[in-house]
C-alpha cells in the first residue's frame, strides 16, 4: 500500500504555474508575470491578517463609507492599503481602480509599466465580523497602445471585459484558494500554510451545463421585476413536476460564485426598483468574475447583454449581474426577453 501522505517533490505552484505559461507567450517580458506574483503576495498577506482579524483587532468599522456607499471596515483600509503597494512595488502597472478610492491611482512615473489592475481588495465585506467567507477580485488590462506615449488617466481603465489578460479571485474561508485565468482555461490553486505557497489543485475547471441551485438575495423580492419573479418562481414550482432548485445564499459574491463554478447553478444580482442599474460593479466584480466563469465555459450576462461587452462609462458604473451554468443562464434570458417591457 502506498503512502498517501509522501511528500510531493515536483509540486506546481502558482509562482511556477504562471512563470512556466508566460514563457509559452511570444515576445512575453515577464512583466506579467511580476504584477501577478506581486497580486498573490498581497493575498497571502491579506489572507493571514482575516485568519487573526479578531486578535489583532481588525474587525469593526473605520468610520467612514466609501465611493459605492459601503460601510468601510478595518480589513477593508488594510486590504486596499496591501494592494496598492503590492502592485505599484511591482514596476508593472501605470493605473489602479479599486472599490475604495474614488478616483484612479496613478502609479508614479519611475515605478512606471504597462498594466492597468481594477480590483475589490475584499469583497462580502459586511461578512468579517461574523467570520463569514469573504473575497479579493481583480482583472488586469493592457494599456492601449496608442496611449501608452502620454500619461496614464482613468480613462485608460475604461476598457470592456474582453480585453482582460488575466483576472482572479481569492476566497477566504475555510482554506484560502485563488482562482486564476490567463485566458487559456481557469485553474484552482489551494494556500498550504506551511510552506506559504499556492499548490495547483483543480486545473482547467469547467462549469456544469446546468446545475441544481440558484443563488440570489429573495429579502429583495418586493422590488423584483416580472421576468425575476417569474424565473424564482420557475426554479421553485417547476410546471413540468422536475424537482424544484435549492437556494443557497451567503451575500459574499466570491464564496456564492466560487460555490456555483463548482456545483454549477446560477447566481443572480439583478436590477430592481432600488438599484435600477444593478448593484454590482461592472471593473472590478462583474468583469473578473465574468471572464472567470466564461474561461470555465459558463456564461454572465446582464440579461441583455454579454457581460464582457459592456463598454464601460464610468469606474464605479453598476450593472445588472446573471452568472452561471450555461443552460441556467440561457433559460433565465429567455425569461427576460418573454417579460421585456
């Protein structure tokens, strides 16, 4: 009988994972390469300051609310702060959107690349204080070329999601993992702790055709249009006597996606009468997120549009969000084109 436990000898790791497919890419500088290794050292950080966020008394709000209009917490100051350095110490990018700043960081001359990184430093926020699954979310773009002579501007970071290089998520529960895509498939990489590197578990991962769940949050019921509340209806009172979805909602949109990438099904945050444009944002949850899904062959929309098409307005701009199980997501358009105003 074999020894389950050997120590593996020739383990892929993220670092080497991502240095051994940038080699592949033609005329590739390595620069890349640096920006995601520098991304995943911030997620170790972050991921041990959420592992003694009680102890060291990093749970509890900061006092203010930030650009969307959240509550701000302690973790979440720490988090954007980690990133921010992280990825400007890197000499890889020239422009930083994030959640928490209400402008772009334009990253000074002489740390100086070619990378633009929109990013939610921890989404589910509102989660830390009662150890709920929390998140970081990000996609890299290239700056455009004919820019690239002039100074970097926000303007720069107003580019739609098809034109990501690279996006991931990292999910904080009950073991860290990073989800991450160069667009040529979506591998899982799990933290093992003791050697603080990120072990490759689950590579080239795709979504179920369709899944059995559906995750949305119903205390928004009330506000629901037609087309939702009909689609929730389906899902629970199936017409054809198929056994009804179940739900699964934890309001930290990394864990309710990680979980629907894994089982499939769908996860909705759609438009409503209080948030008529959506809630989520579009650079930095819908547009990793999107690609995400889609590299692992599911689907995200807007319910009329392809997520990654949307050309972007504004970097705080919110859209209607529909990701998941290409054959969930497909019947949930259906629903909204029978109920089109």
């Amino acid at each position: 009988m074999t020894d389950q436990s050997a120590f593996d000898t020739d383990v892929w790791t993220l670092t080497r994972f991502v240095m051994e497919t940038g080699r592949q890419v033609k005329g590739a500088t390595g620069e890349l390469t640096q920006l995601i290794n520098a991304m995943l050292t911030a997620i170790k950080a972050i991921s041990s300051a959420v592992r003694k966020a009680g102890l060291a008394h990093l749970q509890g709000i900061a006092g203010h609310i930030n650009v969307t209009g959240d509550e701000v917490k302690k973790l979440d100051v720490l988090s954007n702060d980690l990133v921010i350095n992280m990825l400007q110490a890197s000499y890889s990018t020239c422009v930083l959107v994030t959640e928490e700043n209400k402008e772009a960081i334009i990253t000074p001359a002489e740390k100086r690349g070619k990378y633009i990184v929109c990013f939610d430093p921890l989404d589910g926020s509102s989660n830390i204080d009662c150890l709920a699954p929390i998140g970081t979310i990000f996609a890299i773009y290239k700056r455009i070329e004919e820019s690239s002579e002039s100074e970097p501007t926000e303007k720069d970071a107003l580019q739609p999601g098809n034109q990501i290089v690279c996006a991931g998520y990292a999910l904080y529960g009950s073991a860290t993992v990073v989800a991450l895509s160069t667009g040529a498939g979506l591998n899982f990489f799990m933290l093992d702790p003791a050697i603080g590197e990120f072990i490759l578990t689950d590579r080239n991962v795709k979504i179920k055709k369709k899944g059995k769940t559906y995750s949305l949050n119903e205390g928004y019921a009330k506000y629901f249009d037609s087309a939702v509340t009909e689609y929730i209806k389906h899902k629970k009172f199936p017409e054809d006597g198929s056994a009804p979805y179940g739900a699964r909602y934890v309001g930290s949109m990394v864990s309710d996606v990680h979980r629907t990438i894994a089982y499939g099904g769908i996860f909705l945050y759609p438009a409503n009468e209080k948030s008529p444009k959506g809630k989520l944002r579009l650079l930095y949850e819908c547009n990793p997120i999107a690609f995400l899904v889609e590299q692992a062959g599911g689907l995200a929309t807007t319910g009329t549009q392809r997520i990654l098409d949307v050309q972007p307005e504004a970097l705080h701009q919110r859209v209607p969000f529909v990701v998941g199980s290409p054959d969930d997501v497909e019947e949930y358009m259906a629903f909204v084109k029978k109920y089109k105003k």
